[in-house]
C-alpha cells in the first residue's frame, strides 16, 4: 500500500469507527475487549491518534509516552475523539515522506511508519466498535489485510514483547487462500519469526487458511479461529489466540 491510499483508508476508518460508537453510546461493552466500554475504546484509541500525531508533527527522535486518557464520557467524548483523528490525518498528509521521527518497528521513514500503523490501530478498533452494534463487520479490503497481517507477524510479534512463546518449537502457516499469499511463522523460546513465502514449506505443524479479511481479523483475536480453517496440529493456533493479544 502506498501512503496516501493508507492516509485516505485512515480517514474513512476513523469516521466509521465513530459512526459505530454514537450508535451504540458509549455505555456499550465491547464483544472484542472484554471488561471494555465503547468509552474505554473511544479513550483508549483517541490517545493512541494523539500520540502518534505528536511524533509526526514535532518530530520526537526519542521515545515519548503516551498523556493520560482524558475522564470524558457521552458526545463530548465522541468530539474529542473525531478532533484527535482529523489532526491525526491532517499531520499525516502535510507530512514530508523521508521524515525522521521515533518509531517501535523498521520503516522507509517515519512518516511512513505512522501512516500505516495508524491505519491498522484505527481498523482494528473500528472492528471493536462494531462489535458493539452486534452487525457484520464493514468490510477491509484484500490488500490493506495482506499488510495488516504483514504487519502483525512479521512487525509486531518480532520484538521481544511478543508472548507467543513455546518451549516445544513449533511451525504455523498463514495462507491467504484468496491472493496466494503465505506466510511461515516459527514459534519458539524466543519472539515468533515469521517470513512471507510462497507457502509450500512441507514441514509445518498447523496452517491457518481463509481469506485474507477473515485472517486478519482473526489473528488480530477480533473473529474466532472458527472463521477460518485449521488444519493440522489446533494446539498451534491456540497459543497464538491465547498469549497474542495486543490491545
């Protein structure tokens, strides 16, 4: 994905994510972040968007932590919410496209790194409030899934704050039925090391197949295991949904 395409998908899932949580109030508990309101999740991702903008706009080299979540609650909430998201776009678009900022996984530049982050922290919790509607989900697209995915294996669960661990080495394949696409993820002692390929490695233990959308929201623990097809030794994919969260 490019990164204006990523900063447009942004946008729209930021809006949908709010249209989500006024229909629902912010009362609602949230299927997906269970002890979660959609207050919690308003909080929560807001935050995340200031965050995030503060790196791109002032350009921060080192890390900075996150402000506290703001004790608002109803529409002012919702207002708070939609403003942090339009600043998150807005610095996202003026921003130069070599810019040099902090970030917690390798990138071509900054910017680029918080454009596509963003993007998948804004759909994810856009999953989680329409789970509070209780509807299917609108829909994500087959590209921006493969890379979601991408992402998630071989970005997230690289670093050593990954809790997918195993003391017995096991194998797990993620194959995109509907692009081709593949990726083999070796679980261990260590953090997962996950590669994309062309998923005819004969050695592994579990494979995980369906279409990309279902995959990603899968491995994102935001549709069960049930939503795709497991094949071989299921104890595999269990340890991924039991120890893989990230919030």
């Amino acid at each position: 994905m490019d990164m204006p395409e990523q900063i447009t998908q942004l946008d729209e899932e930021g809006r949908l994510l709010t249209t989500a949580a006024a229909k629902t109030g912010t009362s609602a508990p949230v299927p997906t972040c269970p002890g979660w309101r959609v207050r919690d999740l308003l909080r929560h991702t807001g935050t995340v968007h200031r965050w995030a903008t503060a790196f791109v706009v002032e350009g921060h080299t080192d890390f900075v932590a996150e402000q506290d979540e703001p004790d608002l609650d109803g529409e002012e909430l919702l207002a708070w919410f939609s403003e942090g998201h339009r600043a998150l776009v807005a610095a996202l678009e003026a921003a130069p496209r070599d810019l040099t900022c902090w970030t917690f996984m390798p990138a071509a530049s900054g910017s680029a790194f918080w454009a596509r982050r963003q993007l998948h922290e804004t759909t994810v919790h856009r999953l989680d409030a329409e789970s509070a509607l209780g509807t299917p989900y609108s829909p994500v697209d087959t590209v921006r899934a493969l890379d979601g995915i991408d992402e998630l294996l071989v970005g997230f669960h690289a670093r050593t704050k990954s809790r997918v661990r195993t003391e017995d080495p096991r194998t797990l394949r993620v194959h995109a039925v509907d692009a081709d696409a593949a990726w083999t993820v070796r679980l261990s002692a260590g953090p997962p090391q996950a590669v994309r390929d062309d998923g005819r490695e004969a050695a592994v233990d579990c494979v995980l197949s369906g279409s990309a959308e279902a995959l990603y929201a899968t491995l994102w623990n935001r549709l069960p295991l049930s939503s795709v097809t497991v094949g071989g030794d299921g104890s595999v994919a269990r340890l991924w949904t039991e120890n893989s969260a990230v919030i």
